[in-house]
C-alpha cells in the first residue's frame, strides 16, 4: 500500500470509476473532484469527495485551497486552454501530473500495426483527436521548459458493462432483436481493440506516482483485437440472436450522410487499431488484461437487461440506419 495521495479531476466516467476503485483497493489516499454527480456509478467509501465545476477556475482555487497531492489526474480536460489553466494551477502542487489524452491521436490511419508510443500524433479526420494532439504538445513543452511533471495515457476503446461499441449503442441490440440489419462500416474486417475499463484500472494504477513515468506517454489497451464482424457477432450472441444480418456502408457513405458519425469512423474505427503494450508493462509487469470481450459484452447485456430504463433506441439513427441498410444491401 503506497499511501500516495491521488486528485481525480472527474472520476464517475466509464473509466475513471473503475480507476477511482483500483486506486483505493491498491491503498491510494484518493480524493474525487467533481460536480457532485455520479452517472450511476458510485464513489467507494474511503474516497474523499470535493464539489465544483472544473470550469469555473474561480470556484475551483476556492475548493483546492492550499492543498497538495502527489498525483494529480484530469479525465476531463479536452482542450489547450483547459490544460493550459491546469499548469498554471498545480504547478509546484503536484509530482505528478497526468493527462488522459487518446489513441486516437495516433497517425490515422496507421502506416503500420502494432501502433507504439513512437507511432506519430496525426489524425487529418477528428477534431477530438487534434484537441488531444494540442493537449499533448502543451504539456510536453511545459515539461521541457517548465520541469512541469506530466504523465500522458492514450486509451483506446475503453468500456464498462454500460457501453456497446455499436453506433446507437442499445440501438444496435434492438435492431439485431427485431430481425433488422446492422450496420458494420466497411467490409467488417479491420480490427478493433477492447478494453475493459477494469483491466485498464491495473495498468493505469500502476504508473500512480512513478518518477520513471513522468515525461513519457502510454499507451494501455488489450491485447484482443477482434475484427468488427467479429465484435458484431458476439454481440448478438450475448443478446440471444440467433440470426444475425449485416449490412457493410463505405466510411464515406456514412460520413456523407452523417458526418458526426463519419468522422468518428474515419478518424478512429473505420481504421485497423492494434497496440503495443510494453512500454506500460515495462513498469508494470503484471498489467495482463483478463476480461475478454466475449465475457464483457454479457456484462454488458446482463447491465441493460436489470436497466430496461437504458434501452433507448435513437429514432433518428434507427431511421438512418434502415435507409442505409436498403440502399447497400447487398
């Protein structure tokens, strides 16, 4: 038990809750930092809790007061200028600093797999990467100008047993459920890797107040990287169908369509995603993911069936979803 203590900027996200429990369950002295809400995912006792809106910077100094910690962590921080006034404020306050940045800021689409830490930041499609991508730069520099000790994480596609892969999310089950087609981008042959946020929770925890781990960037994904027809198909045999039907729309279709939607396929999913992980097990050599998607995603589906409240459908992507299905069928 390491005793450190740990600010969680955020911490009730599919991610960082899982991480808020491992950290207190490897004996972290963790405080939680956020508006008060949880998402339905409790903070564990123990957990010292402090409420404010992030954004208001004023309100923010008044609740840090003159407190320190040897870990400083922000889920939610997306652009420069929030990360901007996060050195500004903990500067000097903190050993460590760590961002939670994206692989999806990674070259994209990738020029080879396994895509590493040294994998370029270049990502033409998604202004969410590029934000993460500035992010990054930011805090580099103030670590090479400013001894500032930042840590950067790039999760990939990281879920808990509240979350489908799927476009629609629930969507995608209640179609498969109705006998209607999905949609896969592509020809549902590229891969794609899942993370279970509990597994991740091991290896982002272990880099938690390691000196050896400020200035560099991680990556921490699985190991599995089934193809999305793959990822599809257990996905329905988690929801009890039987009869899968698959119907695959070019990227560019769809993002003509939708570009929110394109852009997240073009810039991310449409694209083969596999990672190398030892950098993170160079210093944390028990960081081996457990949960394989096939025993995730019946979490999943056992989450949304004691939630019949969560099962929306988005009639707006269904309908979508349905005349891109008669015009690419084949």
């Amino acid at each position: 038990m390491t005793g450190a203590s740990v600010l969680f900027i955020g911490g009730s996200g599919v991610i960082s809750a899982a991480c808020v429990r491992e950290a207190v369950e490897q004996g972290f002295d963790v405080t939680v930092l956020n508006r008060g809400t949880t998402g339905g995912r409790p903070i564990p006792e123990g957990v010292t809790r402090l409420q404010t809106d992030v954004s208001d910077r004023a309100a923010l100094a008044g609740v840090l007061g003159d407190r320190r910690w040897d870990v400083v962590i922000n889920w939610i921080a997306f652009t420069p200028d929030q990360v901007q006034a996060d050195v500004e404020t903990f500067a000097g306050r903190t050993r460590q600093y760590v961002f939670i940045s994206s692989a999806s800021a990674y070259q994209t689409p990738a020029t080879h797999l396994p895509i590493t830490e040294s994998t370029p930041l270049k990502n033409p499609y998604w202004q969410y990467s590029r934000d993460k991508i500035a992010c990054e730069e930011l805090l580099m520099a103030a670590y090479r100008e400013q001894d500032f000790p930042v840590t950067i994480i790039r999760p990939s596609h990281t879920y808990d047993e509240t979350k489908l892969p799927l476009t629609g999310g629930w969507t995608a089950v209640a179609r498969m459920r109705a006998g209607k087609p999905i949609i896969i981008t592509g020809d549902g042959s590229s891969l794609w890797t899942l993370t279970n946020s509990r597994d991740f929770a091991v290896g982002f925890t272990g880099l938690l107040d390691r000196a050896e781990a400020i200035g560099e960037a991680f990556t921490i994904t699985s190991d599995e990287a089934p193809t999305w027809n793959q990822i599809a198909h257990e996905i329905a045999a988690a929801a009890g169908v039987d009869d899968l039907q698959i119907v695959h729309v070019p990227a560019d279709a769809i993002n003509a369509v939708d570009p929110e939607w394109g852009a997240a396929l073009l810039g991310d999913k449409a694209n083969s995603s596999v990672f190398d992980n030892s950098k993170v097990r160079s210093l944390v050599p028990w960081y081996r993911p457990r949960i394989p998607y096939r025993q995730g995603v019946r979490e999943v589906i056992a989450w949304y069936e004691a939630h019949p409240e969560e099962q929306v459908v988005d009639e707006r992507l269904d309908g979508l979803m349905d005349e891109l299905a008669e015009r690419w069928a084949v």
